[in-house]
C-alpha cells in the first residue's frame, strides 16, 4: 500500500514535499495547482458509485478504493497535540486496514487555505478527511455540498464553529461527522487530583478564551474546589488567559512571577503556550499540568499529570464506523463525548506518566466513576464563573 504525506503546499507555487511514515517520495505539483475547481469537484464526483450506494446502506466499504487524506490546523504533525495525534491515529488506521493516506498543511494560517488544502486532497483521490480543530469550522461549511461523495471527520468542532466565509450559520451535511469535548471533566479530574496531592497555591493559564478552553479551566475550578471542601484545606488560584496559543517572553515573565509568588502548579492549557509555563516552573522548581494528550514526554519532570481528552478513540471510532458500514450512525451528527460516551477524557495512568504522589490511582478511579455514573457533576457553564465554598479563593487576572 502507498502511502504518502503531503508535508506542505503552496496555493501558488506548488512544491510538495511527501514522506510516509518512514518513506518518502516526491510528487510534481504543478497540475494539482493549475486544476480548476471544477475539475476537483469533478474527481470527487469520481468515487465508484457502488462505495457510495455501500456507504448509504450501510455495507462495508471497499477499502482498497479509499484514501485518508489529514488537513492540518494552524500546527504541523510534531506539535505534540492535535495535529499529531490525529496523524499517527490516522496512520495506524490505514496500515491496520489497508487504507492509503497523506496529509496535507494549509500554505498559511486562513480559512481559504485549508479550503484549499481539502480541494487539494479530493483532487488527489481522498474519499475521507479528517480534520483537527475548530479553525475547520468555516472550511466544512463551504466544501460539504461542493463534495456530496467525500466524508468528512472534524474533531474538536462544534455546529456553531460551522459558519461559511460570510459568516453566516450552516446546517451540517450528512456526509459530515462533527465531535467536540466535554473538556470540564478533564479540567475537573486534574485539579481534584492536584490538590488531592496536596497543592494549595495553584494556576491556570489559558490560551484564547474559546469554549474548550474555558471549560478546562471552569472544570478545573470545579475539581480544586471539590477536593478543598473534602479536605478543608485553603487554596488560592490564579487564573489568566494569555490571548494566544503559543508561549513567549511576556507569558513567560508573568509565569516567572506567579512561581516566585508561591504558585506551586500550573495548569497550561492552549496549545504551546506551555512553554512558556514549563520555562518558568524549570527555573523555580515548580510544577505544570499538561493538556489534551499525555505531555509528560514533552514537558518533562515538572509534568504532574495531563487533562487528555481522547482525540485518538474519536478520529478511530469515526474512521471504523466509516469503513465498516456503520456511518449511518454519525451521518450529520455533533457529538460532544464525555465519560457518559466512553472513555474519551481522562488523565494518564502509565507509572511513567504518573507524577502524583499521595494522590492514588485507586482514588482517581473512585472520581472517574462519580463523573461515569453522574454521582459527581461537573457543569459545562462557560458563561458564568464557577462557584466555590470558603476554601477557596480566586484571582481571575485580566
């Protein structure tokens, strides 16, 4: 089976760099770039009638006439997030089903180039893409009816991220499955367990304050707060949302300032505006708790634990239901998954990864279990700050 990643293209000059997990090769990309958009809708329209007609009944896909393509965000396939994971999810499903796939990188950061990128890879023979993030939001809107034959798998958007480019809301197709979140019970799980482990000056940073952001950081209040209560034991936080998804001197500055003041752990959640937490906690000994996957690899030492939701069982189980003749199940369907769906949010387990050390995995489980089974309730409100008993104090800073 051929597989090819399509590192990166450029609407104008298309020089396309391929490699394969573990191979590379090199395609010209000058007719790709010069093809009309017609044309592209036309090789979608392409896709045998017979897996269509499959699709609709479903019966199972013919895998050997199918091809994968990833789009990425803003980010690449080494971002140690979503982009990542989404690949190698994507290339573990491909190799364990005989399914081609590539990826490909938007040439700049808007929504006309990663509607360029999805016309792009219908071009070059994807039936089914999948996207990571809520920036795909407007470029799903504009290209689901473009291409009725072509599937496509967004995680971590909502139907209100499907605005077309005038902005105006759009229905989602049913050849469109969209998945978001229910980030709170991370956020929650993570900071019960720190101060379980017997933190008591405690930090959030965000990146930009969209809604899985926030509901890290309200679930997060919540965790703190109920754990504090069980306890009686006084705790502060700090909260800030540094407006951005990258780290930097001003971010890392203010991170240094929090550490020197006696914040003990930091919950950085928004991209790779980790570094700038980890940089600080480095320098004072201090601690930080990752986001979205398992980040100890990356953070290293100062990595407590990882609010994770679970990207690799969403694009997995959607891919699956696709190719196994199930899509009927997700056609046209916003899902936000949670505990309740299956096992979609959690923080890591693997004794390299667990860096509590009162905290026990017995007593996470017990809490894991409260949120399954609806025992503990976490709130999704993401317009009105949590509320907290007299144990705990927090200091929102603009």
């Amino acid at each position: 089976m051929k597989k090819k990643v399509l590192a990166t293209f450029m609407a104008t000059a298309m020089a396309f760099s391929l490699t394969a997990c573990g191979s590379s090769t090199e395609a010209p990309a000058d007719d790709a770039a010069e093809q009309p958009a017609d044309d592209a809708a036309g090789d979608a329209s392409e896709t045998p009638a017979d897996d269509t007609e499959a699709a609709a009944d479903d019966s199972a896909i013919d895998k050997s006439t199918q091809k994968i393509a990833m789009i990425t965000d803003s980010g690449d396939i080494t971002d140690e997030s979503f982009n990542q994971i989404t690949w190698e999810t994507v290339c573990a499903y491909g190799d364990e089903n005989g399914v081609e796939y590539e990826y490909y990188k938007p040439a700049e950061d808007t929504d006309e180039e990663r509607i360029n990128a999805i016309d792009l890879a219908i071009n070059e023979g994807a039936t089914v893409v999948v996207m990571p993030g809520y920036l795909f939001g407007p470029a799903i809107a504009e290209e689901q009816d473009l291409y009725p034959d072509t599937t496509f798998i967004a995680v971590d958007v909502t139907e209100g991220d499907l605005v077309n480019l005038a902005g105006d809301p759009v229905a989602i197709g049913k050849n469109v499955y969209i998945c978001s979140f229910q980030e709170e019970q991370a956020g929650y799980l993570a900071g019960y367990g720190a101060v379980k482990d017997g933190y008591t000056k405690l930090g959030f940073l965000g990146g930009i304050a969209v809604p899985a952001v926030i509901r890290y950081g309200f679930g997060y209040i919540q965790g703190i707060n109920a754990a504090a209560e069980e306890m009686g034991v006084d705790v502060s936080v700090k909260y800030f949302y540094g407006g951005q998804f990258y780290g930097d001197e001003n971010i890392t500055a203010r991170m240094e300032g929090w550490y020197a003041d006696g914040t003990e752990i930091v919950f950085a959640c928004g991209g790779g505006i980790y570094t700038s937490a980890v940089e600080a906690a480095n320098n004072h000994g201090g601690k930080v708790i990752g986001v979205d996957v398992d980040q100890k690899s990356v953070i290293g030492d100062c990595c407590v634990t990882s609010a994770m939701k679970g990207l690799h069982a969403a694009v997995y189980d959607a891919l699956d239901a696709y190719f196994n003749g199930n899509w009927s199940s997700l056609s046209g369907k916003s899902e936000q998954l949670g505990l309740t769906q299956g096992d979609y949010i959690g923080l890591p387990t693997d004794d390299a990864s667990w860096g509590f050390t009162t905290f026990t995995k017995d007593e996470y489980n017990t809490v894991l279990e409260g949120i399954k089974d609806g025992s503990i309730a976490v709130s999704n409100d993401i317009e009105n700050n949590p509320e907290v008993g007299s144990h705990v104090s927090v200091d929102y800073v603009q």
